[in-house]
C-alpha cells in the first residue's frame, strides 16, 4: 500500500531536513526521503550531499542584505533547535571578513553590518594585526568582524539535530532515494529507487546538485553545478590549543582567484582537529548526473588543492600541519544568486534549491521559506528584495 502525507519532502539535507522540520511544526503528516551520508563513498550507489563535513562558517555580516537576512534569520533559531534536539551544532567563535581598505566589498560589508545594526566593528590594518596575530594579511587590508552570533557550525550535526526534531513531532524518515516526483491529479508521488512510492497532497524536493537528475522533476531547473575542493590541515593537540581563539575567516584581499575562506580548529569525526580552507581559483562545471557523483568518489581538483595548500600557508605562516588532506564537494548556482523557490509542476510539485556556495549558515531560513511555500501554495516574502523564482532551461 502506498503511503500518504500531506507533505513530503524530497532530500535529507541541510535544506530538505529544515523544510521538513518547519512543516512537522504545524501538525501535518509530513515524510522526509532521502539516505544519510554513506559509510563508503566509493561504493556508493545513490546520491550525495554537500552537507558531509564538520565545518561551516556561520555570519550575519555579508556583501548582500538578502543573504544576510537569511543567515540572521537562521542563526537565531540555532539555540532553540539545539535546546530540542539535544544535538549542538552551532560554535560562536565570532567571523572576520577582510578586503582592500579602499575596495567595495569590506563598504558593502560594513553598509550591511550598519543595516543590521549589528555588532561588527570595522578594523584597520595595524587593528588586524594586534587582534588577530596569526594571520598574516597584506599592508592594504581592512575588516569587519563579527564577535557574536556568528562563528561557524557542524552541518552533519545540523542536519541530525533537524532530522530528530521532526521526528519528535511525528515526522517520518524513508530511508530511500526519490527517482521521479510526478503530479497525479489530486496529488503529487514520489516514485522510490528500492521500489514502490509515497504520496503527498504537496512535494518539495530540495536536491541540490541532483535537481537536474533525469526524470526526477517534471521541467529541468536551470541551474550551474561546480565542483569544489576543500583542504583540511590536520593539527597536534598543542597546535589546535594555541589557536584555538582564531575565528572563522573569509578574504578578498587579493585577486579573485587567490579569494579563500578559512575555519579554525574543528574536531572532525576522526578525532581530530583541522584548519580548514576553501575557495577553488577556476571553476569545473558538471552537466552530467555521472559526472556529480565521480566527483563525490574522488579527491577533489589536485591542482585547487595545491593552490589552497599555498595560500594556508602564506596566510598562517607559522602553521605546521601534521598533514594535509582535500576532499571533494559541489555548489549548485542559480540565475539569480540566490535559492529557488517555486513550483515546478502545477500546484502539487515544488523546488526549492540552489545554495550558491552561501547557504549552509542560512539553510533553516531557506527551509521555512520552502516549507511556507507548501503551505500557502504561493511565496510571500516581503522583507526580501528576490523573489526567489524558479527559472527554467
């Protein structure tokens, strides 16, 4: 027999498993599908998700008032979510973002931080250096940081701590992965890989880098997917302990393609603690659902790699990993920069995707988005300036 829910959603990942949440908070029969982060990925059949990782930085200060929206929305809900959970995801370790003095992005930065009224003071050079004495910047930087309410947060830990508040109220897991999401006439089903399908009086598939899958949505979105290669540096107990006061960083003191975000000591489910750095110089899309998924089965861009190497090292120049390890990771971009969110087959099949390398921190908001997406059957979002369309290849 198949089951039926007035809502399902489609993906258990840090959009999927917050819209999931929000929707279970009403008392609706909602259904979560989607598999958890699989225990080899080289041998992995099914999908992926960008969420398998134990760091992402977290801010409300940003260069765009819409992002920064999202992220304050979401960043207020941490300690509550946590509280029920019982899952802490969230670290307020503070985020430093630095620039030319003279250049538009730390402006667009402090205009923001000024909007908000936020507490994020705007440092100098010689303030950067007292302050943060690890870092080793360029003459002509300038920043913003943010000390509270801003730091960064475990996505693996933020997922589960969604998953488990959903379930407490009354949420049900199909551990399985969708195929196709299809309109029926009085309801939307989702066909399932082992066999079989769920209902739902609405579907909301927030599939990442996969909504293009073949056959999975009735029009294909138009979305970019990139790949991405992270580095971790691991450190020694000594190390991770001096600098454990370093907070989350994001530079654009250089050109464009020497641009990197950093994050301080995180203990990862090895045991261990690393430095890690992102920001690959070149970007490799991928078309192909094949493509994605070899990407995920690998190492990541041995030449991003390299480069990250590099800049880890010229930034913290007295850093001495214990070693060093890359791994893989994709964003998936959208026309207008920030998420989709919108019907994509009548009023019964919906989407709502597209992190555009910025959404972890802000992924519970953009989940509530979806979630009153399929509640109301329209968006109404008035304090943002998007309006979040879906655009279509």
């Amino acid at each position: 027999m198949v089951q039926h829910f007035d809502f399902v959603v489609v993906g258990k990942g840090m959009m999927g498993a917050a819209a999931a949440r929000h929707l279970s908070r009403t008392g609706a029969t909602v259904a979560l599908v989607g598999r958890g982060e699989p225990a080899d990925w080289q041998k992995h059949d099914g999908v992926f998700a960008s969420h398998y990782d134990s760091g992402r930085i977290t801010r409300t200060i940003d260069s765009d008032p819409d992002w920064a929206l999202l992220a304050r929305q979401s960043i207020a809900r941490y300690r509550d979510i946590e509280a029920e959970s019982g899952i802490g995801f969230y670290s307020e370790v503070g985020c430093l973002i630095t620039g030319a003095s003279r250049g538009t992005f730390v402006r667009s930065v402090e205009d923001v931080a000024q909007r908000y009224a936020l507490e994020a003071p705007s440092l100098d050079r010689e303030e950067l250096r007292v302050r943060f004495p690890w870092f080793a910047l360029p003459e002509t930087s300038a920043g913003v940081f943010e000390q509270t309410g801003a730091g960064h947060i475990d996505p693996r830990k933020l997922v589960a701590a969604q998953v488990a508040c959903f379930e407490k109220a009354g949420g049900v897991c199909i551990e399985d992965d969708a195929v196709a999401v299809t309109d029926i006439g009085d309801r939307a089903s989702v066909s399932l890989k082992s066999g079989g399908a769920v209902t739902g009086g609405r579907v909301l598939a927030a599939t990442g880098g996969f909504s293009r899958a073949p056959g999975l949505l009735p029009r294909l979105p138009d979305v970019v997917v990139r790949a991405r290669t992270v580095v971790l540096a691991q450190l020694t107990s000594a190390q991770a302990h001096a600098y454990r006061d370093m907070p989350s960083w994001i530079d654009e003191s250089g050109e464009p393609s020497e641009h990197f975000y950093f994050l301080p000591p995180i203990t990862y489910p090895d045991g261990n603690s690393y430095l890690k750095i992102g920001g690959d110089p070149t970007d490799i899309e991928m078309e192909e659902q094949g493509a994605i998924l070899d990407w995920f089965r690998g190492e990541g861009n041995g030449e991003a790699s390299q480069h990250l190497k590099a800049l880890l090292m010229r930034f913290i120049p007295d850093l001495a990993p214990v070693r060093m390890v890359c791994a893989p990771c994709v964003t998936t971009y959208t026309v207008h920069g920030y998420p989709y969110a919108g019907f994509v087959g009548g009023e019964r099949v919906a989407l709502l995707t597209g992190g555009n390398g910025a959404a972890a921190k802000s992924s519970d908001e953009i989940g509530r988005i979806g979630a009153d997406l399929l509640l109301r059957g329209r968006l109404d979002e008035p304090d943002y300036r998007t309006d979040f369309a879906v655009h279509f290849r």
